[in-house]
C-alpha cells in the first residue's frame, strides 16, 4: 500500500539553530500539505502546494519558515532560526489534486524539540 | 469561518461498551467531512468521508454519520485496540483546506 513517507522522525535542535524536514508524497497525487500540530490539538495547515507551485501560505511564518517543491514531487520543510514555541509534530500529507471531498494521506510525521 | 468542535475531550470505556463521539461543525457549504484515528506519535490514520446529511459508512466496529449540522462516530463494542484520539475534519465550498477538531482521546480498558 501507497504512503507518504517523511524523515527525519525524531529531531531535537537548539533555538536558533536551522532545521529541515523532507515529504515524499504518494506516487501520482499533485497536492502536498504540511500541517503543524501542536499536542492536544487538531493539525493546523502551514503551507499547501498544488504539482510545485504554493496554492496557500497564508499560516505560515514566512520570517522563519520556507517550504519548496521544486519538481513537484518530494517536498522539504525549513525552520531558521528554530524557536522554543516551534516545538511540536510536523505532518505531510497528500491528496489526488485537492479537489472536493478529497481524502487527504498523512505520513507518520516528524516530532521536533528545540531545547 | 469554518469552525469544528469535538465532544467528549476524553472517553473511558470498558471492552464492549458502546459509546458515540461527537463532531459538531460550522462551515460555509460542505464538500466533505472527514474522519481520522490517530495513535500516540503518529500521523493521522484515514477512516471515512462523509459527503451529506443522511449518509452513514462502516467500518468493523465503526459508524460514521451526519446532519446538517453535526457528524457522530459510533463505536460498537470496542475493544482495547481502539484506543487512539479520534480526529474529525471539514472541508467547506470556499476553500480546499482541511479544517481540523481538536479531537477526542478514546481509552478502551480491557
């Protein structure tokens, strides 16, 4: 069965250190997602990307954050510099092309610490 | 803006007692609503899409159903293995994206 894979699974880092996280989405589907989630809480979208182009940043915090898909397949998620609220899980999903009623995928997701 | 709520925060169950979790929602036209479960440390899991009010869908031990208004998950005679924090979601007419509850953390003791 198809899944969307992420790395690293596990990060701790410093503040202020830099700190990326890599998405492989299914085989075949154009829309790629990454959400944050913070624990007790439901994911909170940051950033959505339909084949390689941004569709929707309005929630990330682009003075630290930065995303990319640059072929429109694997995508990788930046933080510079890392802050003490930025802890939390970050999570990459992917949907066939993010249409209506379209069931997002989500990967296993990557637990970030910054100490 | 689309809003979801989830009751209860936290559910206790004894293996085999039945019980019903709630996902109330307000959004702007629905395309879909969505349910997850998800295990300690781990992404969401998929387990069904909702597109009216009257549809209903199953899976084992669980039941998905929705109104206008709210969508309840019906777990019949769950066992210890159904202990997760259940995730409900929408998606309205104006937008793509997922809006996300804040779940319910369902415990099953054997």
């Amino acid at each position: 069965e198809a899944e969307v894979a992420q790395s690293p699974r596990y990060k701790i880092t410093e503040k202020s250190q830099a700190v990326a996280f890599w998405c492989d989405p299914i085989s075949g589907h154009a829309t790629l997602y990454w959400y944050r989630q913070i624990l007790g809480q439901g994911p909170e979208l940051l950033v959505q990307f339909q084949d390689e182009s941004v569709v929707d940043d309005s929630q990330l915090p682009k003075d630290r954050f930065s995303a990319e898909r640059l072929k429109g397949v694997d995508s990788t998620l930046k933080i510079q510099p890392a802050e003490l609220g930025d802890s939390a899980m970050y999570l990459c999903a992917s949907s066939t092309r993010g249409g209506r009623g379209d069931t997002q995928y989500f990967g296993p997701g990557t637990r970030l610490t910054v100490l | 803006e689309d809003q979801v709520t989830q009751s209860p925060e936290a559910l206790r169950l004894q293996e085999g007692e039945s019980s019903s979790l709630n996902c109330s929602y307000t959004v702007s036209g629905l395309r879909g609503l969505f349910w997850y479960r998800q295990d300690p440390g781990k992404g969401p899991e998929f387990l069904f899409t909702l597109y009216s009010a009257g549809e209903e869908k199953e899976k084992e031990r669980l039941k998905a159903t929705l109104t206008k208004k709210e969508s309840f998950l019906h777990i019949t005679a769950p066992k210890p293995e159904d202990s997760a924090t259940y995730l409900c979601a929408v998606q309205g007419n104006y937008g793509q994206n997922f809006v996300f509850g804040p779940g319910t953390r369902l415990s099953v003791l054997p």
